[in-house]
C-alpha cells in the first residue's frame, strides 16, 4: 500500500466520521423541547440547527481536513455540553 492511498483513505474515515457525528447532533437538536435549550441558560434551539446544520454543509464543502474539523468541534461541543444538560432539564439523564 503506498502513503498517498493511505492518507486518503485515513482523511475519508475523518470526513465520514464527522458527517455521521454531525448528523446525530443535529438529529438529538431537532428533536429536543424548544424550552429545555433556554431553560439550560443555552442558545435557542433554532441557533444550534443552524450551527451544527451549517458545519456539516461546510464540511462536505471544504473536505476532509478543514471542514470535518469544524463540523466535528460544534458537534462535540453539542454533544459534551449542551446534551447532558438538556437531558438533565427533561429528567432524561443516565
């Protein structure tokens, strides 16, 4: 196996990483209560759809470095800091 093909194929289980991250980010986002984002003290609903919303389009956009990178840091910091608070507020927590 030469470097070049190894590199791309370690760039496109970055970019399909990202994009299946994102997706699931966005899917929890849409279907949370409006009311339990500002009852966290967080954003609004609608502004975390169009974050996560709007990396993900970037990051099939700009490729498997930089765009997967943006999409996976405002889809980790949904998941890491926002999810388990709005679990908390709905009595979802694990």
């Amino acid at each position: 196996m030469q470097p070049q093909s190894l590199v791309g194929y370690v760039l496109l289980v970055i970019q399909v990483g990202a994009l299946v991250l994102g997706a699931y980010a966005f899917v929890h986002a849409a279907i949370q209560r409006p009311d339990a984002y500002t009852a966290t003290g967080k954003m609004t609903k609608p502004i975390w759809l169009a974050i996560i919303g709007g990396t993900v389009v970037l990051a099939l956009v700009l490729g498997a470095p930089v765009g997967s990178a943006i999409a996976i840091c405002a889809s980790g910091v949904y998941l890491v800091d926002v999810r388990p608070k709005i679990l908390e507020i709905q009595g979802k927590s694990r």
